[in-house]
C-alpha cells in the first residue's frame, strides 16, 4: 500500500509517500520520499508562530511541493491506471476558494494534478494543532481525493509522533525496513512546543492501540519553556537547539550558573508537569542580572541555559520513571520537536538502560514535525472508516472516533 502523508499543524509544510506492507517479522515500511518546507524563519520575527501566516504559507508551499514529491518518487507512481474526476465538487471549491485563496490559486495551476499516482491512501493531521493551518491540509487532502479518487484517513499529531519513532528515517529512500517491535504496555513521553504528555499504550484484541494520557502539564509544554527562556536570553524561535547549544559550550567550558531553578512538581506523587514556574525563575534570573549588569555577559546565558537543561532532565526523567513503575511498561517511546536534544536523548536511553527495556527515539531529523510519521500512522490505522474531516486544534489521543 502506498500512503501519501500530508502534515500542516504549525509552521511546517510537509509531505511524504511512504509504502507498507505485512511480513513474516511485522509490517514492514519503505520512505519513498520526505520533504519538509519549514517556515520557522518567517515566524521568528515574531517570537512564536503567528496563525494566519502559517496559513496562507501552507496554502502556498502545498502543491510545489507535491510536485517536487511526486516527481522525485520516480516512475512507479506515475503509472496512470485510473481517470482522474472532471469536477471538484461545488461545496468544497467554494469552501477553499473562500477559506483558502492560495491554495485555491495554486491548485487551480497546477496542470500535473490531471495525471492520477498509483497512491492507495491519504493521511492527514486532523489535530491537534493551529486550527487555521490544519484547514489547509484538510482541504488539499480533500481536492486530491476528490480528483484522484482515493480515500482519505484522518490521523492524530501525536500518534504521528508515537508512530515516528518506530521507523528508521536514516534507511536510505525505497529500502525496505521492518517497524519497531512495541511490547505492550508501552509508555510513550511526547514532549514538543505545544504538549507534554505520558501516554500509556496497550494493545486490544482487535490489534487496534488504546491511548491513555496518564500524565500531562498543567500549563505550558516543555517546548514552549525552551522557546521562552530562549526569547528571554535574546535568543531566536524555535529556542531549544539555540538553548541546548548553549548549555553544551556551558558544559565543556565547566560554567555553571549561580542560580539554582525549580525542578517543578518533581517531588509531587503524580504524573503531571508544570514548566510555568521554571519560565517564571529564568525570567526573574535574567530581570536580577539585568539590574547588575544591563548587557547580559555569554557566561550567564551559558550557565542559565545549563541550569534550564538540567531542569528540565531531571523533571522529565523523574516522571518518566514513575510512569514506569506505575504502568510496568515494557517499551518506551519519545516522539516530539523536543526529543531532539541530545541530553535529553542521553538521559531517556539510561532509564531504559536501567529497567531494561526497549526504548525508541525518532531519528534527529524527523524528531520534529513531519509527514514520514503522519502517513505512517495513516497506513498502521485499521479502523480505515470515513468520515468527515474537521480540524481539531485540540484533539486528544485518547479521545476514540
Ligand atoms: O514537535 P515540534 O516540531 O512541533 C510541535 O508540534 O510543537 O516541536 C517543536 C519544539 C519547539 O519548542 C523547539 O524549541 C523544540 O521542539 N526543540 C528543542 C530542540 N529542537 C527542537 N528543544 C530542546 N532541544 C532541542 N535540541
Ligand atoms: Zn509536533
């Protein structure tokens, strides 16, 4: 089976095709193409992503690159075998045309659309994410299905970011590979810039996933705590590679910060997270060390950033340990932009080291948004109803429908 991925939650455009297929050691996965247009520089100027912008970027970067997708796949999926439909129905061209100019534009241009891929599925992101820019996708899965005639499932971001850390994104493109075996219970910890959540994962008769979000944060997300304390030392969005590179040259240099942050909820019996309170203890940090010495010197944001990182570690790892314990889980998962960093990366591998157990991690370059996880979790649904699409900005994992 052939899944196209299409993914538009944030600030990243992304598309990918992917093919599956059952073996004698599991479902086995080819990355046939992955690309990503990220639209974090544009974004940056205004410290966070701005909605609205995200919108009519996705609107505009869609069809380019589904062009470059398709035509980068090689000829295999050219293969015509099907008419494409003459008409759009008129409910959805006047919706798009309405809601989405530039993806209508776009679309109404691109002569290529006329010749039908062998595609056997789409996979878009319903949810969670920025309203506005999950419309775009929703609607670009909806013309492509409605011209090619192929059935479209709708999927969960943060099961994309579960699924994603069951491929090997390093395996060079049309490789065959085989998925991750999960032992269930799994505990997965999703940590991006807009959740933070432990999920436990357990498998039903039926081979269909039950989700249980078991832990979570009370206020921001982890990503959102990098991104802020980042803001705070001057630095630009997304913060947290600019942070964790921060608190590396800290590390190597033996510079340590003065001020010693909260390790919030640590001690708590439960499985939540706050990271209002350590944003709160970075922001006063910087406020008292602007009062000295109004230009803050790269020892102090070396230091602070030292000081967040291990912060946020040692909370995440307590909870992640807890969660273990409580749920006599089997196998380990982190997905999310977060998992990209390296301590982090470390730490979680020594937990697993400890109780032993499997633990996965998504490659580095997809740890953050992408459509390699999002048509992987389309083309491991075996629910495969229809039904309406409606973008869900905060869609839950363990919310069935
Ligand atoms: O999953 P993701 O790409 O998008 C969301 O769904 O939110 O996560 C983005 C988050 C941002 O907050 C970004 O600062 C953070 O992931 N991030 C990192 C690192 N790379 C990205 N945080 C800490 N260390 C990193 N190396
Ligand atoms: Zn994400």
């Amino acid at each position: 089976m052939i899944i196209l991925g299409i993914e538009t939650s944030c600030d990243e455009t992304a598309l990918a095709l992917i093919e599956t297929r059952n073996s004698n050691s599991g479902i086995e996965c080819r990355i046939i193409s992955s690309l990503i247009h990220s639209q974090a520089e544009l974004h940056s100027k205004y410290g966070g992503v701005f909605p609205t912008l995200a919108k009519r970027e996705h609107g505009k970067n869609l069809i380019p690159l589904l062009e470059n997708l398709l035509n980068g796949s090689g000829d295999r999926l050219k293969t015509i075998n099907r008419q494409p439909s003459v008409e759009i129905p008129e409910t959805l061209k006047n919706e798009i045309q309405k809601n989405n100019p530039d993806l209508w534009s776009s679309i109404s241009n691109a002569s290529f659309l006329k010749d039908v891929p062998l595609i056997d599925r789409i996979a878009v992101t319903e949810g969670p994410g920025l309203e506005p820019a999950l419309w775009v996708g929703i609607n670009f899965a909806q013309i492509l299905s409605s011209i090619w005639s192929i059935p479209v499932i709708p999927v969960n971001h943060m099961e994309g970011h579960i699924v994603g850390s069951l491929i090997d994104a390093d395996v060079s493109n049309n490789e065959w590979q085989t998925l991750k075996t999960v032992s269930y219970p799994a505990v997965a910890l999703l940590i991006s810039g807009g959740h933070t959540e432990l999920v436990k994962i357990e498998i039903e008769q039926t081979g269909e996933l039950k989700y249980e979000i078991i832990g979570q944060t009370r206020d921001d997300a982890v990503g959102e705590a990098f991104d802020k304390t980042a803001r705070l030392l001057g630095l630009p969005y997304p913060g947290g590679p600019h942070i964790s590179k921060l608190s590396a040259d800290a590390k190597e240099k033996g510079i340590f910060s003065p001020i010693k942050l909260p390790r919030p909820m640590i001690h708590s019996h439960n499985l939540e997270f706050s990271f209002s309170g350590l944003k709160t203890a970075v922001l006063y940090a910087v406020r008292d060390q602007i009062a000295l010495d109004p230009k803050l010197s790269e020892d102090f944001k070396m230091g602070l950033a030292r000081e967040f990182e291990d912060a946020v570690i040692e909370t995440l790892s307590a909870k992640l340990k807890m969660a273990i314990d409580e749920t006599y889980a089997r196998t380990l998962i982190i997905g999310g932009g977060v998992s990209a960093n390296l301590r982090l990366r470390e730490a979680f591998e020594q937990i697993a080291n400890q109780y032993n157990i499997a633990i996965y991690l998504p490659s580095q370059h997809i740890s953050g948004d992408n459509a390699l996880m999002i048509a992987l979790a389309g083309a491991l649904d075996i629910k495969k109803h229809s039904r309406p699409l409606i973008a869900d900005g905060t869609k839950r994992l363990d919310y069935r429908n």
